[in-house]
C-alpha cells in the first residue's frame, strides 16, 4: 500500500488549481490512514499553503508525499514558489500578522496544525515551505 | 566537454529533416533564411528558391516576428533553449503554435544562426479552451441560491472556495436576497473540503454582507473537524450564527420567521 | 392605520413614531450631511423613536457616505432611538464589504416592515429593561 502511495506534485497558475490540491490532498491522507477530522485539518493547511503561492507569487508548486521516522509514517508537503519572497519572515510567523489582504493567520496557523515546519524565504527571489504530520 | 562523435550521412540527414511532418527552419545571424524544410515551405504555400536568403520576420509573419519576443533573436544573443506560443498566418488563418529555438554553434562554439521547429498546437488550445469553459459552467452551477421558504434563502457551498467562487456565491446570495426579500439565509458549508483563512474570511464577508441587507446569517453544518480547523486557524466567527447540523439551522430560521414546525394532528 | 404626522422638506415623514427618510438615487455626500443635520432636528423635536433611512433606490455609496450614513445612526442613537438602514442594494453591500468598513452596531434591514418590527421589538426591549430597573 505505501508503494502506492507515490509522491504528488501540483503546478499552481489558477485559483482554480486549488480544487485539485485539496481534493487529491485528501484522498491521499486517507489512503495513508489519517482519520476524517485530520484529513480536513492537514487539507486546510494545505490549501493555506496553496492559496498562498497563487495570491502572492502567481504561481508555483506544492508536492505531497510520504516520509518515515522510527517505523513511523508521516504526510509531508512542500510548497515552494519564485515569488516576491517575504520581507519580514518573524513577523510573517508572528500571530495575528498581515500582510495584506485576509485574516493574517495564515502560516502560523499552517505551523500549528502541523507537527514539523519548515519555511525559507528570499525577497525577490521566493519562498520554499515543508511540513510534516506524523500519522499518531 | 562532451564530444558528439558520430559518423553523420549528410544526406540521410537532410532528408530526414526535409520529411519530418512539422516546420524546421534554420536562419543566419543577419536573420536571413538558410533553411526552411518541406513542411514549413507548404505551410507559407512558396517554392524554397522564393524564400531563400529572404529575412525570416517577411516569411513567417508571426506575431513575434520582429519583435523582442522573438526567440530565435534571443538565443543568438546568449538566451537559452527556448519554447514559446506563438500565432502565425497559416494559409491566410491565424493558427496558435509552439516554437521551439536553439543557437546553431559552429566548431569554435560560436553562434553562427539559429534552429527553431514549429508545432500547430490549434488542438491543444482548443482542448485548453473546452476545459476553461467547462470548470467555469461547474463554478456557476456550483453556487446556487435557493429559496426554500417565504423569506429564506439556502446557499450550499460543497467542495473547494476559491476567492473567484467566493465573488459569485457572494453576488448569487446578494441577488437573491433582493428578489425575495429574504429575512434569514442559511449558508451551509457541510460540503466544503477545507477550511484554510482565506475561505473562512469569504465566508466572514457574505455573513456580513447578509448583515448590511439586512437579513440574518446562519452558518450550518460546522462538523467537529470544521470546528476545530476554525479553532487552529484562531478564526472567530463572532456575531455569526452558527450551528452543527441543517436541521438546527432550520429550525432557528423558522423560529427568526415566527414561524414553528408542529407534528400534524398536534395540539398548537 | 398609518398616519402621516409631519413632512419635512427633504421629504420625510414619520409612521408610527419613526421617522421615515427616503434618500434620492444620486444622493452624494453633502446631501447626505445636510440630512443628518434635519434628521437630528426632527428626532429631537418630534420624539421620533425611530429613524428608517430608505436607501433602496441607491445604486453608489461612497465610503465617504457610508461614514456620515454611520454618525447619523450613532447621532440618532445618542438621542434614544433606533436608526436603521433599509433596502441597501447589492452593489452597495458588495462595495462596502470588499473595504473592510466597520459595520458593528448598525441596523439594518430589508423592508419597511422589518424596520419598524425593529423599532418596536427594541422599545419594548428597552421599555421592559427600564420598568425592571
């Protein structure tokens, strides 16, 4: 079953583009055994993620895989685009932060709902995000 | 450096080159045709003795011809390998191609002219062009707003908000609202597959534009899961009616309207 | 059943002890300031405890309007009655929500009807507080 598993990868151009990271994101969290409550919480991190790369950068992409740790499965998703990039990182990881349009919760929120975060981000140059859920 | 030695039948070569089904066109660093194969001399409908030496922005006529989206200008300047859409006349008709355009090299590696290869790709934009309409037609049927009682309005928002559907589910509610003089609209979001902020902050803003028409907003169908993403996401939906099942918001919009649902044959 | 006790000159009148306030479909800002000055005046003097402002034949608003609309309903409320906003049309709503304007404390509602149940339903509210207190 892990084989089948097999990592996914998204271009994101179009708002529409969401709509198939989120419907492939959770049918690939439940093949991996993620419970429905967890499914939609990883999937709304994502399509925070994915919403993120299409409003800011235009465009960019977001893979979905597996990984392993101490004979324990984990979701792991990254996201990376060629973008403006993030001036402020700390304060962009800051609670109640926006930088723009929107709630401002954005990727904070992305870090609590997942286990492992990742986030490098050059201005001019883009930004590259990972996470990891493990599978309790 | 990698050294290609292979033992080359200069005339398989060209003949393979002169068949090949799609436009092969070769020019110098002036930008002067020195090769233009079977298929591209049939696509401009003349004889290669018309065209030979001639500048290739004359025969083509392309809409990059000319211009600095030219490719073929581009890597005889340096650029990479490049392939790009393009139209150009076909026969008197403006068909969509993809071009494809590499610097030819000489042994020293100095660029001499340029290669380039131009594929008719009127299917494939046409296949772009179905699958745009279609995805549109669902987004539109997606979003309808249903008048299910004397001055209630449904909205059932299933599978994934994007800020484009965002605006029209807005507009269908707004319109409705109006026509029927709604006092309450139930949006039930038990069919929506994620709940990131920026769906939430829609979802925000058509509660507070029902406000300002002044009707009354119920959210249905906040799953435990949708509560605890909101939760995650430190969205609060203040000032937001909001319940877990239809059924729930039902009955409070009933309630709103003055209006109670009795078994038949009840006593009031 | 209803009657019709005083006209004012920009065309209001007062039903049942609200203040009725039909706004013309190109109403710009100073029309709007010149009615929150009237409305005041006729609240004050004729004991209105209601003021329903009619903006369903207004197809723009301005942010600058949606700030005078909004002191008058808190010029209203200062002097204990309810102002409501009625009828507002889609594009308006549209328009205002997309410029995150603060719409806390503001009372709207679709028809005539609801706006004056509105009215009542909060005098009563505020008439039973004040026997209880």
């Amino acid at each position: 079953m892990q084989n089948r598993l097999k990592t996914l990868h998204f271009e994101l151009t179009d708002p529409f583009d969401n709509v198939q990271v989120v419907i492939c994101c959770k049918r690939f969290l439940k093949d991996l055994g993620f419970g429905e409550a967890q499914q939609y919480l990883i999937a709304s991190a994502v399509s925070e993620l994915s919403t993120n790369i299409i409003r800011y950068a235009g465009k960019g992409t977001i893979s979905i895989g597996t990984t392993y740790r101490n004979g324990t499965v984990g979701f792991v998703v990254a996201a990376r685009d060629d973008g403006p990039g993030i001036p402020d990182l700390k304060k962009a990881m800051a609670e109640n932060y926006s930088s723009g349009k929107g709630l401002g919760l954005g990727l904070p929120s992305v870090k609590r709902i997942m286990d492992e975060f990742e986030i490098h981000s050059t201005p001019g140059q883009g930004t590259r995000v990972t996470a990891i859920k493990w599978l309790e | 450096m990698t050294n290609y030695i292979r033992i080359i039948d200069t005339d398989l070569a060209v003949h393979v080159l002169e068949h090949l089904p799609t436009p092969v066109m070769a020019v110098n660093r002036e930008m002067e045709l020195v090769f233009l194969n079977e298929a591209g001399l049939k696509h401009i409908g003349r004889s290669w003795e018309e065209v030979k030496g001639k500048p290739c922005k004359d025969i083509l006529q392309s809409r990059h011809c000319g211009t600095s989206e030219c490719k073929m200008r581009q890597v005889m300047d340096g650029g990479q390998v490049a392939t790009v859409r393009n139209e150009m006349k076909i026969n008197g008709r403006t068909v969509p191609v993809e071009y494809t355009a590499a610097a030819l090299k000489d042994q020293d590696g100095t660029i001499v002219g340029g290669v380039e290869y131009i594929i008719d790709i009127t299917e494939r934009v046409r296949q772009e062009k179905k699958l745009q309409e279609q995805s549109k037609t669902i987004r539109e049927i997606s979003t309808p707003a249903i008048k299910l009682w004397d001055r209630m309005v449904i909205l059932p928002v299933v599978g994934v908000v994007d800020s484009q559907r965002a605006q029209q589910m807005m507009s269908a509610m707004l319109q409705k609202i109006m026509a029927t003089a709604a006092k309450v609209i139930i949006l039930d979001i038990q069919g929506v597959a994620a709940m990131d902020t920026a769906v939430a902050n829609h979802l925000i803003k058509i509660a507070k534009a029902t406000k300002l028409m002044g009707c009354r907003c119920i959210i249905s169908g906040i799953t435990p899961a949708v509560a605890e993403t909101l939760v995650q996401l430190g969205i609060e939906l203040t000032d937001i009616d909001t319940n877990s099942t239809l059924q729930d918001s039902l009955f409070d919009a009933f309630s709103l309207l003055d209006l109670t649902v009795t078994p038949k044959g009840s006593k009031q | 059943m209803k009657q019709y006790s005083s006209v004012s000159a920009l065309g209001s009148y007062t039903i049942s002890d609200c203040l009725i306030v039909p706004v013309a479909p190109e109403a710009e800002v100073e029309e709007l300031q010149r009615l929150h000055r009237e409305i005041l005046e006729l609240v004050a003097e004729t004991g209105a405890k209601g003021v329903l402002v009619n903006l369903s034949s207004v197809n723009i608003l301005s942010s600058y309007s949606f700030t005078t609309l909004r002191e008058i309903l808190r010029g209203v409320s200062l002097l204990g009655a309810t102002g409501v906003l009625v009828g507002l049309r889609p594009g308006v709503v549209a328009a205002w929500v997309d410029r995150d304007l603060d719409f806390s404390e503001m009372h709207t509602a679709r028809t005539m009807e609801d706006a004056l149940a509105l009215v009542t339903t909060r005098r009563e509210k505020q008439e039973a507080d004040a026997k209880q207190a």
